[in-house]
C-alpha cells in the first residue's frame, strides 16, 4: 500500500477532528505523501514489442521503456535480472505475443526483497519473466511457454558461474539431456549426427553422445528402457538412459569455420563441417558411410532433408528447432522431401519442448553439474553485456555469431 493510500485509510479511521488521540497527530499532505511514496516506488526496464517481425528481427522493432513497480504483496519478491538469455525460439513464439507486450525470455535473477518465507534475500531465481531487468514476483504464477512452467531457486551450482543456469544447468542443459537421450534412444557405437552443432544445445547433445559410461551392464531389451527412463539402476546406480551411451561416432554440421574447428579441438567431435561451404550428403558419405543411426535436427530445411537420406534402418531423428526458417519472409523455405526415407527406412521422427520433462528438471541439472565439473561436458559462452543491448544480442544469435550460449550480463 502506497503511503498516499495509507494516509487517506488513516483519515477514514481516525476521522478529520483526531478527537480520540490526547497528543495531536501531525497531518501529512497529500503533496508530501505522493512524493515520499514516488521516492520509494521501484523503477524497471522492460522491452516491449513494438511491432512484429520481418524476416530478421531489427532493433527498432523492440523499445525500450520505463515503468514503476507495484509494492510488493503475501508470498511476492522483488528481483533483479543478472543474466538474461537470448534463444532461438524466442523469434517464432513473439508471433503470439500483442504488439506492446514485453518481450518473452528466461533470466537469472538475484532476490532484492521478498515476502515469501520461501525465498530469502540474496536467493537467485531462474524464470521466464521476460526482457526485463527488474521484476516483481509471484512464485506459484505459471508461464505458457514451453519451458519449466514456474520460477524456481537455483540450485547449489558447486561453485560454477550462476550464468550457466540460463544454459549448460538450465532449460538448454536439459534440453540435450532430456531430448537427445529420450527421443533418440542411441546405442552404443552408433553414429550420431548433429545440426547447429556449434549452438548452445547442439554443443551438448554432440558431446552427451561421446561419453562413456562405466562398470555397466549387457543391455538386454532396448526398448524395454523406454518405460523406466526415470528409475536407477539396482546394479549401477545410473538411470538407464546413461547405460545406453558408450562413445558414439559424432559428426556436427556448424556455420564457421571457426565453430568447426572448436567441434573437433575442444569438443572431440569425430568430424564437423561447415554447412555453407560443404555438400552435406558427400561429406556424411565420406564420413560415415555405415550411415546415421541418430540425428538431433535444430536446423531444418535442405540441410536436415540431407541428413535424412543418410538415415540407417530404424533411424531415429529428435526435431528440437528449425533455424533455417526463423528468418524466413512472407513464407518457409522449401526443402527436399523427407517421406521416402522415412517409409522406406522405417524412421522414428519426433518433435518435442523441453516442458515434457518439467517433473524431472533437477535430475538434469544435477546430471549435467557432474558432467560439467568432471571436465566431460564443457560450454563456452558468448557474452553482451549491458540489459540495453538484449536486441543486438538477439539479433547476432539468430544470425549464427554466437558460439556456445548466447548470454546478456545485464550490469556492465
């Protein structure tokens, strides 16, 4: 409640005369309480939509305006954005958003005040608030985004950099965890191919296939795996979706040279490619000509149809994004046709949202915090920093400039 309606409720009850006081109260003018109540109202930063996009996002579709936050409410926070993140999806899904709407996205976010015995001052939060760097929060508010439905406080990281929760130990992280092991199913020593391998999930779903997994036992029934993904193995400990990846063949298609060459140093790609300048159904027949077991498609178009084509019996394929079209004006580009291949070879071809695994987040996260502390799972990351600057960084993003995740640093 705002000082000014505090002062008009206090008038209600004690009345104009103050009769019932022995000390005379000083009165507060309304002049006065309007002006301590502005000094102590919170001011955000928001960026909204200012009209839709065309083709490739341009930063005078987005504006950037001020706003003054409400006080805060039983069970509310206030925060304030520390990483933000920009993504792929996040061009197809504004189609849905009313033009003033304020842009939609995920960000890490230290609790600056809160109302809610659960949170405490100091906390950081991950939740798809929006572009925004301060927010005000309500912790059992659902989003409809496909991503984890409700705000939640980070996990222990275990030293690691808190901006990681935007990417390898958030929705990213679990979206190679969860996609590539659930949907793809690979088995060991099968050959697994990867588009937008130089992405921040790509990057990981290349480098999930080329673990090896210890002290683990003859798979019996494959698909028998399928109906207790979630349980421990009484013999291992692992989940059995761990015992199915053993040091996989993966081949990574990228936009650069330079992402490629980071595939094969530093991430141990067993080949990558640059998709501009190479023939992708000659170089995949040069470089795995026993054919393509897995393929975790973040791209789409002539590129995935390709891919495709290469497919071994029973080839199992994870659709998670379709960048080639993102960009696209007035209609989709057109790509090779797929039904063939998928007939004749009996392929298991599946899309997903991360969202279907909401019940199993932290399992991922945990997951993936060993890996990454064991040295098995490395990330790079590519900052910009400064909250003003979210449109050049989204806009970089979805022309391929960033390698590793895309992150906002919203200080400078």
């Amino acid at each position: 409640m705002s000082l000014y309606c505090a002062c008009l409720k206090g008038a209600r009850l004690i009345g104009s005369s103050f009769k019932f006081h022995k000390k005379r109260i000083p009165t507060v003018s309304l002049t006065s309480a309007l002006h301590i109540s502005a000094k102590n109202m919170t001011k955000a930063r928001k960026f909204v939509l200012a009209k839709r996009f065309v083709g490739e996002p341009k930063e005078s579709d987005l504006k950037l305006v001020e706003e003054e936050l409400p006080p805060l409410r039983d069970k509310e926070i206030l925060v304030e954005a520390e990483w933000l993140s920009v993504d792929p999806y996040m061009k197809p899904y504004s189609a849905w958003l009313p033009v003033g709407t304020t842009m939609l996205g995920g960000q890490v976010a230290r609790v600056l005040e809160s109302r809610n015995p659960d949170v405490k001052v100091g906390d950081r939060l991950m939740g798809y608030f929006g572009w925004r760097d301060k927010t005000v929060v309500d912790m059992s508010q659902s989003n409809s985004l496909p991503m984890p439905e409700k705000p939640y406080v980070l996990p222990d990281f275990e030293g690691l950099p808190a901006s990681l929760g935007v990417g390898v130990l958030g929705m990213p992280g679990n979206t190679a965890y969860f996609g590539f092991l659930e949907i793809c199913r690979p088995q060991p020593g099968e050959v697994v191919v990867v588009s937008g391998a130089a992405g921040a999930v790509g990057s990981l779903v290349g480098q999930i296939a080329k673990l090896k997994v210890e002290s683990k036992p003859p798979l019996k029934d494959f698909f028998a795996l399928q109906t207790s993904a979630s349980v421990l193995s009484t013999t291992t400990g692992l989940c059995p979706l761990l015992q199915l990846i053993s040091g996989c063949k993966v081949i990574g298609f990228a936009g650069t040279d330079d992402k490629v060459r980071w595939l094969k140093e530093e991430l141990n790609f067993d080949k990558a490619f640059n998709y501009k300048t190479e023939n992708p159904t000659l170089v995949l027949k040069q470089a795995a000509p026993e054919g393509v077991d897995c393929y975790f498609d973040n791209a789409g178009g002539e590129l995935s149809s390709s891919i495709l084509n290469r497919m071994n019996q029973g080839g199992r394929i994870a659709v998670c994004g379709s960048t080639s079209s993102y960009n696209a004006v007035n209609k989709l580009p057109l790509a090779p046709v797929v039904q063939p291949a998928l007939i004749s070879k009996e392929l298991k071809m599946e899309g997903f949202t991360v969202k279907r695994w909401n019940d199993r987040w932290e399992e991922g996260i945990k997951q993936n915090i060993k890996w990454v502390k064991e040295g098995k799972l490395k990330y790079r990351e590519t900052v910009t920093e400064g909250f003003e600057n979210m449109p050049k960084a989204f806009i970089g993003m979805l022309r391929g400039e960033n390698t590793g995740k895309a992150v906002v640093k919203s200080k400078l």
